[in-house]
C-alpha cells in the first residue's frame, strides 16, 4: 500500500452506538488515525433481524465505507460478524476485522468453572458460538443468555435506570446462581452497562470485553499502513448514521464524552 493510501481512514460500524465501545478501543491503541463511524440506527436492532436482512445491511455499510476510502473496516457489532463476516471478506477489497464473544479467554480464566455469555439472540443461536462452546468448554460449563430489550435500553441512553436494572438481573440472575464468575459482554452495547453490571454481579464476577484485542488485531493487519509520523499528531473521527442524526448526535455525544457532529449516512 502507497504512503498516500497509509492516509487513509478507518471505517467503523455497527447497528447504533455499541460500536463506539471498540472505536474507543481503537482510538487508544491508533491515536493518529483518522477513524469513520456509521451508526445503522435505521436499521437496529440487528440482533432481532434475519440473517438476510443482516447480510444486506452489513454489505450496505461496507459499501457505504469504501466510498469514503476507508483502507480498513471494522465490525464493532457481533451479531453482524457472526451472520455476515464470511461473505463480506469474500469481496471487500480492504482487511475486515470482526468481534466475536470472548469465550476462549472466559474458559481459560474462570476460577468456578462457570460462565456466562450475553449477547443477542441472533448471536447467541449462531454456528460460531456453538462451536466456540464445543471448542473451549469442555472442562467449563458455558451459560448462554440472549438479552432482547437491552440494545434498546442503551440506545435511549437507560444506562442506570430501574428498568434496566430489573430487566439486566432478571437475565443475569440464573448464571449467578449457577456460580458464575466470569461474564462475556457478547454485545458491543453492553460495555456501556458495565457500571450497572458491576452492581449487579457484585466485585467477584469478572467482565470480559474483546474490544482491546478488536485494536490490537486492526494494528496488526494494518502493519506498515499506518500513520506514520509525529506522535503527537492526533487523528480524527467522522460520526454517520443512517437514521435521525440529530437523535444519534445526542446519544454519540454522550458516549463519547464530547460533542460530536453526526452527518446523515444516506
Ligand atoms: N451491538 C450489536 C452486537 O454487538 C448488536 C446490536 C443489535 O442488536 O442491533 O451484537
């Protein structure tokens, strides 16, 4: 890849504002990239959908990104990687990076031999999982537990609200019981209910979140096509979203902890 191409920015996308929970993981890890974030918040939530609908729209979003000239793009949603990541790498010309549940790190470090993982329904039903299950817990006993409801919750900004919190124990109450101390935040959403989860679970129960290992994988398949250049020099972010920007701009603002201009994605 050419220098002038190194310039190039990152694309990230997601069905709302979960994604964020990786382009701040991103942001860490590459502070002199310039990063594109698309919010499909006229299409959420994902986890609910079809694998059809979910495969056109991760393909509209990656099309949508190539038009910007992204020189990468990032799946910050793991419904949309486990339904649709094997057919977008079939044609998009730019490295794809996806996240998935961390499941194999959950198995390796749970001390009671239980955990549990939250996620979608999509998700949580898919191939992939069940064979992350087969794969890496044959000595652990593995917990799955869709979560409808909380996606929304988030969207609208709930993140210590009662509901949320009746709604949260109600799903996460069964693994405690079972004696979980491991919890795989399966939803790139719910890193943002990590307070409230953390009250929940109580200091026992660890939260295991990929999105740092999402940013160390994106800089390795960067390798040279990075920003060279002063360190100081930071990049910036562009906010899309294919749904109401003004509604994403306040929810993105917040997530983000600065305001921030969302621009109609089409
Ligand atoms: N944030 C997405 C994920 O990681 C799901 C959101 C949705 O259901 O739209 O799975």
């Amino acid at each position: 890849m050419s220098n002038l191409q190194a310039h190039a920015p990152i694309g990230v996308f997601d069905s709302g504002v979960g994604g964020l929970s990786v382009l701040v993981a991103i942001r860490r890890a590459l502070p002199q990239e310039s990063l594109i974030y698309v919010a499909d918040s006229a299409h959420i939530p994902y986890g609910e959908r079809s694998p059809e609908y979910i495969d056109a729209r991760v393909k509209a979003m990656a099309e949508f990104l190539l038009a910007q000239g992204v020189k990468a793009i990032v799946i910050a949603c793991n419904t949309a990687t486990v339904v649709a990541v094997q057919n977008l790498r079939t044609w998009c010309p730019v490295p794809v990076v996806a996240i998935e549940p961390a499941i194999k790190p959950a198995a390796q470090q749970t001390r009671s031999g239980v955990v549990g993982v939250i996620g979608t329904s999509r998700t949580l039903a898919s191939p992939n999982v069940a064979r992350l299950c087969a794969t890496y817990g044959a000595n652990v006993d593995i917990r799955l537990q869709a979560c409808p409801g909380l996606v929304e919750m988030v969207e609208d900004g709930a993140l210590m609200a009662d509901a949320t919190r009746a709604l949260l124990t109600s799903y996460l109450k069964p693994m405690l019981d079972a004696g979980a101390d491991t919890l795989v935040l399966g939803c790139t959403h719910y890193p943002f209910l990590r307070e409230l989860i953390g009250e929940i679970v109580g200091p026992g129960v660890q939260l295991i979140d990929p999105a740092d290992a999402v940013a160390r994988e994106l800089v390795r398949r960067l390798g040279d096509d990075r920003v060279q250049g002063n360190e100081t020099d930071a990049g910036g972010e562009s906010f899309y979203a294919t749904g109401l920007p003004e509604r994403a701009e306040a929810m993105i603002s917040m997530l983000w902890g600065k305001p921030v201009k969302v621009i109609a994605a089409g």
